[in-house]
C-alpha cells in the first residue's frame, strides 16, 4: 500500500507583493536583486534576492510598474526577503510596502514541480544559485550588470564551472521515505533529502537535494528515479 496515499497535500501556492516606489528604486533594486533591473519591463523577469554569501533567500517575479517595480515573492519568504531588502535601504530614497498577490509565477506546487523549479522548501537549505541548475542561473542572474548583493562568490563559481557539491534533483518513487532514503545514501550529512512532492498516479512525484556523488552512481534497478536538473 502506498504511505502517502491517504495524505492530504495542500499545493496551492501563495504570493505576496513588495512595491519598491521612490526615486531611488531602479538604483536601489540594481544593487540587491541579481537581475539586471533596467531591462526589466511591464512583461517582468525573474531575479533572486541573496544573501552577502550568496545563499538564495528567494526567487522573485519583478515586474516594472509606473515609477518603480512589483517584486513577487512566495508568502511564506516575503518576510525574509523585506528584512534582507531593509538591510540595505538606508538612505535611500526609496519605500517598500507589501501586499498580497492575487496570483504568482506558479499557481500551485504541481506546476512548480513541473517546472522543475525551486520553491519554498529548496531555498530553505541556505544553497548557492548554481546548486539549482544552469537553466536555472540562466533565468535569474546577470553577469554583465554590475555588482550586487552576493555577486562577487555566485561569480567566482560561474567561472570556475559551477562545481557545487548539492543538486536540485527530479524525483519519483512509490513513497517519500523511500526517495530520501535514497537521496541520503551518497555524500557527507547535509541538506540531501526530499524537499516538495506531490502524489501522482499513485506515486510520489517531486524535487530534492542530492549529493553529486550520487549523480554518478549505478541506480538500475532501484525503485526510484532521480535525475538532475539541468
């Protein structure tokens, strides 16, 4: 019998606002979000909010609007994300207020998943942009910009091939604890483990953290699949 078959998994997924109004918006965002902002229009871009040490505090959709910019945020992170904006708007000539979204990037943890992007529970590890994929870094980060908040070490990584121990892997099996039994076999104690699942056809369908290690290891025959998002 499937363990998580009679489990109730809430996917819908909630956004929040921050609009960043003021004179000093465009500068002030240039120098915190890791898009370039002043290529940014009404269509909107992703970009992500970092740490000084280059851990992604969030993902964010950032959409030009009238004199300033929306910045969309998963709910659950918006707090995180105003302390880290806050951290460095003194003196600015710019204002934050939050409000809740009636929508987001992905409506729900289904679409997310799909996406084989990261979400609420991937950021949570306190990783590097790079642990998350190329396409994903691709999406999100601009090298020619300037610097930014976090800039400098997700740079140095680039350059020198993006070799991050931890990776945001794809992931299907009969049943969670079977899947992060796996994804805990490989590597030294760390974040490795599922992270967002859904059940699909009876099966258990998500995204975790693995160990590169694992990535070059013989799973014929394993009951799980795991694949590396690229």
């Amino acid at each position: 019998m499937n363990r998580e078959s009679d489990i109730e998994h809430d996917t819908k997924l909630s956004w929040s606002t921050i609009k960043v109004r003021g004179d000093e918006a465009e500068s002030f965002l240039q120098g915190q979000l890791s898009q370039d902002v002043a290529t940014i229009g009404e269509q909107g871009a992703w970009a992500l909010l970092l740490a000084p040490d280059s851990a992604v505090i969030a993902a964010c959709y950032v959409r030009a609007h009238g004199g300033g910019y929306d910045v969309e945020v998963p709910r659950a992170l918006v707090e995180a994300a105003l302390t880290r904006l806050r951290r460095f708007l003194l003196r600015t000539r710019a204002t934050l207020e939050v409000e809740p979204s009636d929508g987001g990037p992905f409506a729900t943890l289904d679409e997310q998943i799909d996406a084989s992007w990261p979400g609420v529970a991937e950021f949570a590890a306190g990783l590097a942009p790079h642990t998350f994929g190329r396409t994903f870094v691709e999406a999100t980060v601009s090298f020619d910009k300037g610097c930014f908040t976090g800039q400098e070490l997700v740079a140095r990584l680039d350059a020198r091939g993006a070799s991050v121990p931890w990776r945001l892997v794809r992931v299907a099996g009969p049943d969670r604890e079977t899947i992060d039994e796996l994804l805990k076999s490989k590597g030294p104690e760390g974040p490795q483990g599922v992270t967002s699942w859904i059940v699909r056809d009876g099966r258990v369908v998500g995204l975790g953290i693995a160990h590169r290690t694992l990535m070059v290891s013989d799973l014929s025959g394993s009951e799980v699949s795991v694949a590396e998002v690229g």
